[in-house]
C-alpha cells in the first residue's frame, strides 16, 4: 500500500460486535494452524476437492480491519462472504496484546464453514518511519527506510528479525513490506509523493533498494513472518499517489528487465519473495490503456513469465484509490484476476468487499476460463499459507 492512511490518529484495539461467539474449535484454527498440502498451482483440482465456489473466492482477499473502530463491515465479509484474510489499517499505539485480542476476534471465525477451516493471512503495513501501523508497548518504534539503507545488511536483517518477531507474537504473519521502489535521486525524492516524500526508499539507486529491501525480507521471514515487494513495477519514479490522485503515470518505464525499477524486483523475485503487490499507476510504455493491477502485460507477462514469479500476487487497494475509482468494485476485482493476480486488497473501505465478492463468484460460474484462473490463484494462495514461517 502507499501512504494514504497517514492521517489517521492513534487509537486501541477491541474485538468487533459479535465476536464473542467463536467457538474454542475455531480459536484453534487461527493463523498458526497446520494447513493440508496444497500442491502444485497448474494441478489444484486434489487441492480444491470439496471446496464451495465461494469459498475458494473468499481466500483470493483481504479485507482491511480498522485497528480503531467500525469493523462491522469487516467482520461480516469474513463471516458471510467467506473472505479469508485481513489487513490490520489505521494506526495504533495500544500494544502487543491489543492487536493480538483483536486478531483473535476475526482468526477465530476460522471454521469449515466459512474458510473451509483453512487459516487466515492476517497482514499490516510495518515498514517504519510514517508508515508503522502497530505500535506501543511490545513494537519497537521503527525508523524510515532510508534510515535503515544506512546500516549494514547484516544489522538490518537483525533488526528486521526483531521486528518480525513482535509482529508473530501479536498474530501477524503477513508484513506488507518491504518497498522496493527505486527512487533514483536526493533531488527527485521530494517530488516523489508515495515514496520519496515519506523517506520509504531504501537509498537511491536499484542495487542500494534491492540490496536492503532483500535483508529486510530476510530478517521478517527468519521471524516467521512473510513479506512483501511493493509496488510492481514501481513507484519510485511518479509524481502522483495512487491513493488520492486518478491518473498517475510512469512515462519512463519500460518493459526490459533491465529497467532500474524492474531490476530491483528481479533481485526480490530471485531471493523467493512471497508476496508481491502490484502499483494501480498507468505504465504508459508497457500498457498505456491499464493500470498496471488490471495490465496483462505487466502481471502476467512481465512479473509472471519474464521475471518468473510463481508466488502471489497482492492487489494495492481496490476499495478507495482515486487510480481506480472508474471502474465498480465489482470490475475491478474481476479485472485484476483476469490480469493474472491472485489477491484482492480491500483495505481502506471494507463495505465494498461483498460487492466485489459477488462479482468474482458471477463470474467464475459463467466463464469457464476465468474459474480456471480463480482456481490456480486458490492454489498459489494456499501454497503461500503453507509456506510461512520456511
């Protein structure tokens, strides 16, 4: 995600309305719990068998949690749209056991029923700097990313390693992070509104982010925690933020693997990221009629095929950035799908994600080659919830 909920305040987290009735059955199922062997993304049929159309489309989301309130929407995405992963958003300095009581409050709906008692990907944005969703007492107070490019890869892989570790113990096992945008320059950055602005960028330059960004990875998922390289294929060169701003186009960028932008993701993808969330900005010289979450070329061709990512495929937010508010929520989730994608982000407004649900599921049922692709994206999430902590 880019920096658009950083004028929410500090607040506490409490479980939602409704969430006093998870049984003990589904406590046991959280986000620990031991998953079936998912096999092979081109080969999910075994994998799926038994699974309801629903709830196979439940685990291509997340939907956002405010660590505030208003959750409702939230909770009935989970408890009636099958929706199978959360994204803890906003910002709160109520500690470890706050998060923790909160994430129980939803991985605790975890049962046959709804998730076909598969467990949840519970995620947050902990960068550092200005965008460090949960802090308070058990969270370290994390620096910026540009801080951290100033230390060594081995201090930064122990720090991250802390880090994770705090996030594992309150429940998380998802970071959406590192950023592995290439800013280019000192004098660019400003000008750069989701990344330089917000000091996000590890250094200048592709081989200062990949280098850092990488430890970084490598310190969260030591901890048990997975992570994420955002935003494909990059943020470090635009003007605009996706988040507020329609229209926000890289005119530079190109489809060579050798671009700067690219190439910091192409170190990620080699180092086994497994995550990795896709830009919503026009990338005019790849596919200038797309945003890049609903661009062929650039999820399926470039990021799939060319740099031979067989891992997830995360959506920034679909819910509420001005980059995609032409299209319905609805079309924007199947648009993603169809692009190649695999996880919808429904993060800032959680009351569309029924909309979007509903979608997908009409579509799968009268489009036999786009249920096809629902199943390889349920197949490659499965596999990712199967390989966190490794």
């Amino acid at each position: 995600m880019i920096a658009g909920g950083l004028a929410l305040g500090l607040v506490g987290a409490v479980a939602p309305a409704g969430s006093a009735v998870a049984t003990q059955e589904h406590v046991a199922a959280g986000p620990t719990a031991a998953l079936p062997a998912p096999g092979a993304a081109g080969a999910s049929t075994d994998t799926l068998a038994g699974w309801s159309l629903r709830q196979k489309v439940g685990q291509l989301f997340m939907v956002g949690v405010p660590v505030g309130s208003g959750r409702t929407a939230s909770y009935q995405a989970v408890t009636k749209k099958h929706v199978g992963n959360i994204f803890l958003a906003g910002r709160t300095s109520a500690g470890r056991t706050a998060v923790h009581n909160l994430v129980e409050a939803f991985t605790g709906t975890v049962s046959q029923k709804t998730t076909h008692g598969t467990p949840m990907l519970v995620a947050t944005d902990q960068e550092g700097g200005l965008v460090q969703v949960l802090k308070g007492t058990g969270f370290s107070t994390m620096p910026t990313a540009m801080k951290q490019s100033t230390w060594g890869r081995k201090k930064l892989r122990k720090k991250a390693k802390k880090w994770g570790k705090q996030l594992a113990r309150a429940g998380v096992n998802l970071n959406l992070a590192p950023v592995t945008d290439v800013v280019t320059s000192a004098r660019t950055a400003p000008t750069n509104a989701p990344i330089g602005a917000f000091q996000r960028n590890y250094g200048y330059g592709p081989t200062s982010t990949w280098k850092h960004a990488n430890a970084f990875g490598k310190g969260m998922r030591k901890a048990g925690v997975a992570v994420t390289a955002k935003h494909f294929p990059g943020l470090g060169r635009v003007a605009g933020n996706t988040d507020t701003t329609a229209k926000v186009t890289d005119a530079v960028t190109t489809s060579s693997a050798s671009d700067p932008q690219i190439t910091a993701f192409r170190h990620a993808v080699d180092a086994g990221v497994p995550f990795v969330m896709t830009s919503s900005a026009v990338y005019s010289r790849i596919d200038a009629k797309h945003p890049a979450a609903f661009s062929r070329k650039v999820v399926t061709k470039i990021l799939r095929k060319k740099l031979g990512f067989d891992g997830v495929v995360i959506s920034d937010d679909l819910s509420a950035a001005k980059a995609v508010a032409r299209w319905t929520p609805g079309q924007r989730a199947v648009k993603f799908l169809k692009a190649g994608g695999d996880m919808v982000l429904v993060s800032a407004d959680a009351s569309v994600a029924a909309e979007m649900v509903d979608a997908v599921v009409a579509r799968a049922k009268t489009h036999p080659a786009f249920a096809k692709k629902v199943d390889a994206a349920v197949a490659r999430v499965l596999a990712a919830k199967q390989g966190l902590g490794s």
